[in-house]
C-alpha cells in the first residue's frame, strides 16, 4: 500500500464568519478539506475526505496570531464531518486544520470508531413467519454445522462488510458494490474496483443468501462454499486488490479490530478464516421476510391489488417463472441457461467445468428484493423488469443447452402476454420488495463519520 507522506504540518484552512479562505499546504495525499460557511443558520461545516484515516486538529484564533486547540479528529474509513456553531457575539473567529505527524500514532477503540449499538443486534435468532419453518426452506439453509451465525461474529462481520480497509488502497469495501439501499447490489452495470477498473459481471443482490441449498456462490458458481467466496473479492485484482497476508496485517493494525475479535471468537487473533467466518455469518444475517409478498402469504394474499394477484398467477402458472425461481425464496435447487444469446459472450459455468453442456449456465438467482437490484442478468443487460418481462415473453434465444422449461415444441417459448398482464407481472415482482431490509440498522454502515 502506497503510505501518505507528509512534509509539514502547516494550517490548512482558515474560515470565518463572513466566509472561508483557503491556504496551499501540504497534506496527506489523497485527502481534501472542505470548510463551508453555513451563514444562515450560524454553523461552518468542515468535511474531511482522507482515505488514510489520519487524526487532524482542529484549532481556532480570534486574531490569526494564538490559535488554540479546539478539537482532535480521527477519520474513521475515509470520512469525517461536523457542523460547528459559530456564535455571533463573540469577535470573528478562523478555524484551521492542522496535520500534525506526531499525532498519528493514536488508535481507536470500538466506542470512538464505530457507533454499534450497546448490546449486539439481533442476528443469531431472527424471528421467521412460518412459511419460513417449512422442511423445504429449511433444507435450502446452507449454514455449515461449523459456522452457525452469532450475535458478535455477525457484528464483526458487518463491519468488515463495511471497512474500505479491506482494499488496497482504502477506497472500496464489500458496501461498495453491494450496497443496502439496492439489495445489496449495485445499481451500476459492472461495479468499480479500487483502481477504478470494471468487474467482468454485474454485482449480485446478497438478499436471503442464506437459503440456497447448493450453497455455491458467484454467477458461475465457481464458490463451493460461502466462507470460501468471501475472500475471492479482497483478493480480485479488479475488486479489492490483497494478499490474505496484507489483509491480516492491516486488520489486525485496527485497535477497534482486537476487541471486536475478542468478542466474536474469545481473542484478539486476527486471521483470514475468522475474517471469512464472520463475513459469511453477516451475509447469511441478511434475512428478508417483511415483503409485501411475505405479508400476503398467510392471508391467500388478500392484500394484494388485483393486478398483483393476476401476476403472481402469471408467475407460476403461464409464465412458468416458478419452474425456475421457486420456493418461497424464489431461486431453484440448480443452474440454467435461460436462453439470452447464442453463443454466449460470458461462458459462464462452462468456463469452470470446460464441459459444452455448461455454456450459457449461470445460477438462478433469488428474486426478492428483485425490484432494487436492476440492472439484471450476469451481464446487467437489462435495465428494467419491464425489459426482463419482454425477455421471457418474446425474445429467448436457441441454444443447444437452452432450459427445457422456455422450450415449447423443441423451440424458445413464446409466452405471448398482453401488455397488461406483462405489467401485472412486473407488479407482482414488486412485491417481492422488503423496505425493512433497505433501512435496517443493524445491516447498515456502522462507522463513526461525525455526523
Ligand atoms: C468491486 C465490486 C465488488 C466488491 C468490492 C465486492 N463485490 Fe461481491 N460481487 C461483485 C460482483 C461483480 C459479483 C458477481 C461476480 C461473478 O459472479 O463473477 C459479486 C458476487 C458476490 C457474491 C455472490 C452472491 C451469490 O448469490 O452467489 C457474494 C456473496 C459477494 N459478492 C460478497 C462480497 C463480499 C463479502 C465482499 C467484500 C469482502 C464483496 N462481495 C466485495 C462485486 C463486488
Ligand atoms: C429455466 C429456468 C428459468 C425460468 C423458467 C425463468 N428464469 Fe429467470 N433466471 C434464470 C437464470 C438462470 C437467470 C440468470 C441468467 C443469467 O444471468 O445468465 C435468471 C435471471 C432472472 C432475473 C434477473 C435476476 C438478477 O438478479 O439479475 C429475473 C428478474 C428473472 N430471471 C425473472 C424471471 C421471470 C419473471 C420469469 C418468468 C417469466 C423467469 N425468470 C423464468 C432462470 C429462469
């Protein structure tokens, strides 16, 4: 990792009342400062991006000769801001940022880093509705014997899933590509690494990972387990861009890490299997149960419009999308080639196995929270559901491994909706949405950035 040099600590900034000024100097590379005046309310904000995490001070003058320390800043995971009040009677005060070398040997604990609530969320029993007690979902639950998920671990993990530590150079974490308010996908096309460099594929939603009984990850299914895929990201040249060493040693440089690992797993030992642990016991956290759709299945969807209801007929009746995408976590118990080129650009499965019968292959994702992780395929060729309902209707292409269930007489199906029921369609996928998921707490950033 390149380190920040700094050549001097002189004042950065200087800001008042009647507005800000701003002086060259050096700082560390990569970081900016931005003080802007807040006339109308009598506050200044001061933003700080500085991927190093470095500890500034904060200081004012009344008359630009003692400057007096007014506060010290750590910037946890790239960021920091405040709002300061700038009260009116007294005379004009100039505010600086002052990079001090010497103070950077300070360490953060887990209160100043992060604001985790006092007693860890609620990851290892959520409660579940009863059609999620069935022996089909529960035979779909790929939780090893040796990784149960726990209240701490998961917490661990969610702050792992959060830290742009986990790359090279500070700038992206998981959250970055799976982000919350998007399923945990990335509305982009193909996501963008650490050097700003494209991923090969679209970012996949992370939504009820937990119940997928091959329990193999990635498009091409090339994980055979969830604590083995967790580490491919921190170690792709394109995503995240470490060694398993260089991970251990920057996570375990982390004052805040050797309480959070004592924690989870009885001490302060940071390795890259507990990391992957505790990442896979996150991910497996991510529980949706409080759709729409979720709400509707004890009442025969009595609360559905009657456009969502033609819709979901549609969708396990003459749409046959339950053929595939089925259960009550819509996903299927093996992979297909569902027919969207001829030949394939992106091989998919048959990259890994080298087999012609896997081209074109790919795992049939889970459809909840479909509505918030668009653009859609392994490719994200489609922006919209309305253009993957157009796809399924009208335009599944011939191939030699296309799905027997889109053939119809040896040939693509041809679904053959109206437009009103491709819309009934879309409406039903909708309801597949959880907003919980999207603002729950407890899967959020839990960092600590000011405010
Ligand atoms: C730069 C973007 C990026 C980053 C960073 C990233 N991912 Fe991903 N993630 C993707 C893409 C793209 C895919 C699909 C790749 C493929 O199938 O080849 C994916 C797939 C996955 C999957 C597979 C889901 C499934 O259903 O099979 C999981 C799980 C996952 N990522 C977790 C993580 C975790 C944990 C991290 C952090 C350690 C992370 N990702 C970091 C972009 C990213
Ligand atoms: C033969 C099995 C099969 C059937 C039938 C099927 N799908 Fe799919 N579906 C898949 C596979 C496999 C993928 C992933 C393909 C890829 O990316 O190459 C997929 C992808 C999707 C996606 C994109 C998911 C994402 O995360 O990007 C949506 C949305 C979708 N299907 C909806 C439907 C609907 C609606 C129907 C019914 C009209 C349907 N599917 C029928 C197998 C199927």
């Amino acid at each position: 990792m390149k380190k920040p040099v700094a050549r001097s600590h002189l004042a950065l900034l200087l800001a008042s009342l009647a507005g800000a000024a701003s002086a060259e100097a050096q700082i560390p590379t990569d970081s900016h400062i931005n003080f802007s005046p807040l006339p109308e309310n009598g506050f200044m904000r001061i933003a700080i991006a500085d991927p190093g995490n470095h500890t500034w001070n904060l200081q004012v003058s009344h008359d630009l000769i003692f400057w007096y320390e007014f506060e010290t800043i750590k910037v946890h995971n790239g960021r920091f801001a405040k709002n300061l009040h700038v009260l009116e009677n007294t005379p004009r005060s100039f505010y600086r940022l002052n990079f001090d070398p010497v103070l950077q040997a300070g360490e953060s604990r887990v209160n100043q880093a992060l604001a985790l609530p006092s007693t860890p969320g609620n990851y290892a029993l959520p409660s579940l509705p009863a059609h999620f007690l069935t022996p089909q979902v529960i035979a779909q639950d790929n939780t090893p014997a040796d990784n149960p998920v726990t209240d701490r671990a998961a917490t661990l993990g969610r702050v792992l899933f959060y830290d742009k530590r986990l790359s090279a150079n500070n700038t992206i974490s998981c959250a970055s590509c799976h982000q919350q308010e998007h399923g945990f996908s990335d509305p982009r096309q193909f996501s963008i690494g650490f050097r700003g460099e494209e991923t090969d594929r679209n970012s996949m939603g992370l939504t009820n990972a937990k119940y997928y009984e091959r329990g193999h990850f990635f498009w091409d299914e090339r994980s055979q387990t969830l604590e083995e895929q967790v580490l491919e990201p921190i170690q792709n040249e394109v995503e995240m861009g470490l060694t398993l060493d260089e991970l251990v040693t920057k996570v375990s440089a982390e004052r805040y890490y050797a309480e959070l690992f004592t924690l989870a797993f009885g001490d302060a030992v940071v390795t890259s299997e507990r990391i992957s642990l505790a990442l896979a016991q996150f991910i497996r956290s991510i529980i949706s149960t409080e759709s729409k759709f979720d709400h509707g299945r004890s009442s025969n969807f009595s609360n559905f419009t009657p456009q969502e209801n033609q819709g979901r007929r549609i969708f396990n009746g003459q749409g046959r999308c339950d053929d595939c995408h089925g259960t009550d976590n819509f996903v299927s118990d093996t992979v297909f080639n569902n027919g969207l080129e001829n030949p394939y650009t992106d091989p998919g499965i048959g990259a890994i196995t080298r087999r012609q019968q896997d081209l074109g292959k790919f795992k049939t994702p889970s459809l909840r929270n479909i509505a918030l992780t668009g653009p859609y395929m392994h490719d994200g060729r489609f922006r919209t559901l309305e253009e993957v309902v157009e796809f399924y209707d009208s335009q599944v292409v011939n191939h030699p491994n296309l799905a027997p269930q889109l053939r119809n007489n040896n040939r693509p199906i041809r679904l053959n909706l109206s437009e009103a029921e491709k819309r009934a369609l879309v409406a039903f996928l909708n309801t597949l949405t959880d907003p919980n998921l999207t603002t729950d707490p407890k899967y959020s950033d839990p960092f600590n950035y000011g405010e």
